[in-house]
C-alpha cells in the first residue's frame, strides 16, 4: 500500500503503457530492457539510442497546441493519443458542442 515509486519505475511503467508505439526494433529491444533491468543494465551506445529514439520521441515536453509544458505521464500519453494536451481538447470540445 502506498509504494513510492522511484522516477526510474514511474518512467518504466510509462513505456511499458506506450510500447506498440515503438516501430524502430533496435529501440524496442532496448527499451524492454531498460523496462526489465533499469537504466544500468544499458550500455553506452544503447543509452544514445534510448535517448535519441526512445525518451526524444515518447517523452514530451509540452503541448505543441498551447506550449503548456507537459510533466506527467498520463498526460503525455494522452497527447500521444490526441495530438493536443487535455485541456485543449476540453476547449475543443466546448466550442464545437453547438
Ligand atoms: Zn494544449
């Protein structure tokens, strides 16, 4: 009850949400491991290849719609389903009820 996830779970969890979205096989391989074993089990290259494919691509930053900056992952995930952040599709929605 109550476990503290640390930043490093939290973001494993995230990608393991989002993993059918990966396409590149390298990144996707390297991103089960990064899930399985932590960010110490990669390498260096592997890191740059996480980094550049994986965290560039799948870790966003802000609504490109509003700009606001964006730090949790449902939201992010959100985003990656909408294409805008929630809060501009609440907007959305209320202007094309009627
Ligand atoms: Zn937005």
């Amino acid at each position: 009850m109550g476990r503290h996830y640390t930043e490093e779970e939290e973001l494993q969890g995230y990608l393991n949400s989002i993993i059918e979205r990966i396409e590149d096989e390298t990144a996707l391989g390297i991103t089960k491991l990064f899930i399985k074993k932590g960010m110490k089990a990669l390498s260096d290259k592997q890191k740059y290849v996480f980094k550049t494919k994986v965290l560039d691509a799948f870790l966003i930053k802000e609504c490109h719609n509003c700009g606001i900056p964006i730090s949790d992952y449902e939201e992010m995930e959100y985003i990656l389903d909408n294409g805008i952040c929630s809060s501009c599709q609440y907007d959305w929605d209320k202007n094309y009820q009627d």
